[in-house]
C-alpha cells in the first residue's frame, strides 16, 4: 500500500482512486464495509481503492486540553487499511487551513484538483467542510457538480446495535473486550515500549513488562487475559492496569506477566492484545495475599487462553 501525506503533487498514476473518506478510528467492521464497497467499485472500474484519512484527528485539535480515547493510532490503521485491501493510504494533516477549508472548497481543492478522484464512499454520518457544514447530500451535490461518483453506506451492525467507535470505545471502558472483539472483527490491542517498574511484580515471582497507556484510553482498571506479541512471536499473558493500591494509591500503570518467557524485555516495543477480563482491581490485606490471588488469577488467565488457542 502506498501512502501520501499530502493531497498536493500527486503523482499521475495514483490520480483517479475511490476513496473512502473519515476517521476510521478502530477500522470496525462498520468502517470494513466501507473499505469493501472501495474495493468492490476500484475492481469494477480498474482502478485504485484508497483511505483518506484526517491526523491529528479533528476532535483533538479542536479540544486539545480533553484527549480522546483512541482505539488505533496511526500505525495500527495503516496496517488494517492494508490488511483490507486499500492500494493507497492519503494522511492529510489536520490544521487550522484545513480546517478553514469549506465544503465546497474541499471537494474542489482536495478532491478533484488534488486526487482527481473517480468516487468517495463515506457513512451516513460523515461531515466535512468548516463548521461540519458538508454532509453527505452535500458531497452528493459537489459529486454532480464536479464529476465524481458519491456512495453513501447507512448504517452497519449487528441486531440492534449500530458498529459505531463511540460504542466500542464504551465497552472497553466496561471491561467488554469480547463485545469489543465483535464490532472490531479482531481483539483490540495497544502498544509500547517497556520501561521500568518499581520491581514489585518481582519480588512478588511476577515479573511484569510496564508500558503507558495513551492518554484518554480509560480501558477498565482490573486484570486481563491477554496475548502479548513481543519481536513477532506471541505469548500468552495475564495483565494489570492500575494504580496498586495494596501498596498506595500510585500512577496509572498497564503491567502485562509473559508466560513461558525468559529474557529482558526492557526497552522492546510490544503489543498487548486483551482477551478476557478476570477481575476488577483491588486493594489486599499483604503481599502474600495478593500473591496467592496473583496465581490464581494466571491460572485462570491460561485456561481460557489455552481454550480459545
């Protein structure tokens, strides 16, 4: 897949894509139904199938001070973009021109002068333009006006439940990862590169590789069953996110215990993939309480990893 972070200068030969047009955040099985329909209209048409795509996203420039909880950063959607089927990834950077930009201004600037796009396939719920003013009557007026084909997709789900970023991102606030997993169409993960700890987990027979969450990820505090991919192999694991409160109300930490792994793993970029919430966080009595709910807790955590392998 080719990737662009610019609409201007556009090389001839990427002119004349369909292309999807938003957020993508998570690349749901919503936003993969879109990503097919580009596929689909590309393959007809013997042309490319490509993703435009805002970043920073437009919320987190507008509302710097209120960090939003991202589902996938930037690398993690281009792999999925990839893995779905897209020829061409355009990034266009969010600013205050952009921003400025009207409706009517992005569809002549953007689209067809920059892109000369053959279609865009947005939701139903897609703005665009200052002031969220283009919606998607409105590309389908600019789309007559300036040659290009507008595909709108209504809404995608599962029974009564709409695919939506908003309701993934609530369910992982409840600890749901499976529920999670099935509007995503594959186990949410985040990623990072290990720093060190206190050496509680240690002490405690645990040792546990520390990484940041991003901020606004308020994934639920507690244990999980997890996979954790380290240089591209992957382990099965239990995690903690917490503040510890056994030992004092600290900082907020995401610990994950590799089973079966023997090395340092300081410093190493890995990914932690949650499968199952165990427990909610809590406070013990000692560390030898907490060490015996602590095995129980990777007993558990191996048995339904071990299941679902």
């Amino acid at each position: 897949m080719e990737i662009l972070r610019s609409y201007k200068n556009v090389p001839r030969r990427l002119k004349g894509a369909t292309f999807a047009i938003g957020n993508f955040d998570g690349v749901h099985r919503g936003h993969q139904f879109i990503l097919d329909v580009v596929r689909r209209h590309a393959d007809r048409d013997k042309h490319l199938g490509g993703v435009m795509i805002f970043d920073p996203h437009p919320r987190v420039f507008f509302r710097r001070d209120q960090p939003i909880f991202r589902l996938t950063d930037l690398d993690q959607k281009l792999d999925l973009f990839e893995k779905f089927g897209m020829d061409l990834a355009v990034i266009l950077q969010f600013d205050l021109a952009l921003s400025r930009m009207s409706a009517e201004q992005f569809a002549e600037t953007v689209v067809v002068e920059g892109l000369g796009v053959n279609g865009v396939v947005i939701g139903y719920d897609f703005h665009f333009g200052a002031g969220r003013l283009g919606t998607p009557d409105v590309m389908k007026q600019l789309g007559n006006q300036y040659g290009f084909n507008v595909y709108v997709i209504e809404p995608v789900g599962s029974g009564e439940e709409t695919y939506s970023s908003s309701h993934i991102r609530d369910l992982l606030r409840q600890g749901d990862v499976r529920g999670a997993r099935d509007a995503l169409g594959y186990w949410w993960r985040v990623k990072g590169i290990v720093e060190k700890g206190d050496g509680r987990g240690q002490f405690l027979g645990f040792p546990t590789a520390n990484i940041r969450l991003d901020r606004g990820q308020d994934l639920k505090n507690g244990i999980y069953a997890v996979n954790i991919y380290v240089d591209g192999r992957k382990y099965a694991g239990a995690s903690y996110l917490g503040r510890r409160p056994t030992f004092g109300e600290g900082d907020l930490k995401l610990e994950a215990f590799v089973f079966e792994f023997d090395g340092d793993l300081y410093n190493k970029l890995i990914e932690i993939e949650f499968i199952e919430f165990l427990r909610e966080d809590q406070r013990f009595e000692d560390a030898q309480s907490l060490k015996v709910q602590m095995e129980a807790d990777c007993q558990k955590a191996r048995g339904i990893l071990a299941e679902l392998a």
